[in-house]
C-alpha cells in the first residue's frame, strides 16, 4: 500500500446486510419505491425532450403517460412516508430531534403536488401556439425540486438509522 492509498480513507459502500437496519424490510421496500420514482422522473424528462414542433399533439400525448406515472409514484412516495404507520412516524419514533426535516418534507409534498397539477394543467392546455415551452419548464422545475427533495429524504433516513437508502438505480 502507497502512503497516498494509506491516507485516503476507505470507500464506504451503501451495505447489503444480512442484519441490523439495513436489512429491516422497511429499507428495502423504501429503496424499491425510489426506485420507482426515480425511473419515471427519467421517463418523463426524456418525454419533455422529445420533438415537439409540428407534432405537438403527439408529444403531448407522449408526455402524459410518464407524467401520469411519476404522479402515481409520487402519491404512493407521500402515502409511505406521511401515514399513520409510514417512514416519517418511524424516524421521528427513533430520532425524534428530526423532526423539523420531517415536518419541511411533508411541506414539500404539498407544494410538490400543487406543482404536479399545474403541470398537468400546462399539458391539458398546450396550444400550437404556446408550443411546448412552458410544459418543459415546468416539468423541467418539478424535476429538479423532486431530486433535491429525494436527496433529503435520503440524508433523514441517514441521520436517523444510518442506512444509505441509495438513488433508486
């Protein structure tokens, strides 16, 4: 070993256990549903990119069938982690000293929503004329405030169990 492999410090990588909280099945339903998540987010950018002039109709429709999943997973996101028996009761039950994080991320959800259905609406109404412009910004926005909010998620998660909950890959 090299004096500069002896100073580095070891790469650490998100654990595969067998045991301890890592392998508590609440973790890995958790990273299934990122997952889930995580693939319709990149449906649906690659959807916003797709061609849209002289085609717009079909882009649009193009675009709603991942719009609509990323919807759906995002319900499910807010059910799992906002309900009686959900993530964010666990986390506060072990750390209760998060629960400011916890209480931002179920504000998030909430404008998060608001935000998909403005989307939505964009989409419902795009025109020839307004081309597809604001439906890209808007989603475009949507995607980047889902990353930052699931890079939060996972960082609580980390806080209160230590667990690398992963990207959803």
């Amino acid at each position: 070993m090299t004096t500069d492999e002896a100073d580095r410090p070891a790469e650490v990588e998100p654990a595969a256990a067998t045991d301890g909280p890592v392998a508590d099945p609440m973790f890995s339903q958790l990273r299934s549903r990122r997952g889930e998540l995580k693939r319709a987010m990149s449906d649906l950018e690659i959807a916003i990119g797709a061609p849209a002039p002289g085609r717009l109709d079909e882009w649009a429709a193009g675009v709603a069938e991942p719009l609509a999943r990323v919807r759906a997973a995002f319900d499910i996101h807010v059910e799992v982690n906002e309900g009686p028996q959900a993530y964010h009761q666990t986390i506060l039950a072990s750390a209760p000293r998060l629960a400011g994080r916890v209480n931002r991320l179920q504000r998030e959800h909430v404008i998060m929503r608001h935000e998909l259905d403005e989307l939505q609406s964009a989409l419902d109404g795009v025109t020839q004329a307004d081309g597809a412009g604001e439906v890209r910004n808007r989603a475009t926005e949507f995607i980047a405030t889902l990353v930052r909010h699931r890079q939060r998620g996972s960082d609580l998660v980390w806080e209160a169990f230590s667990v690398d909950v992963g990207s959803g890959e």
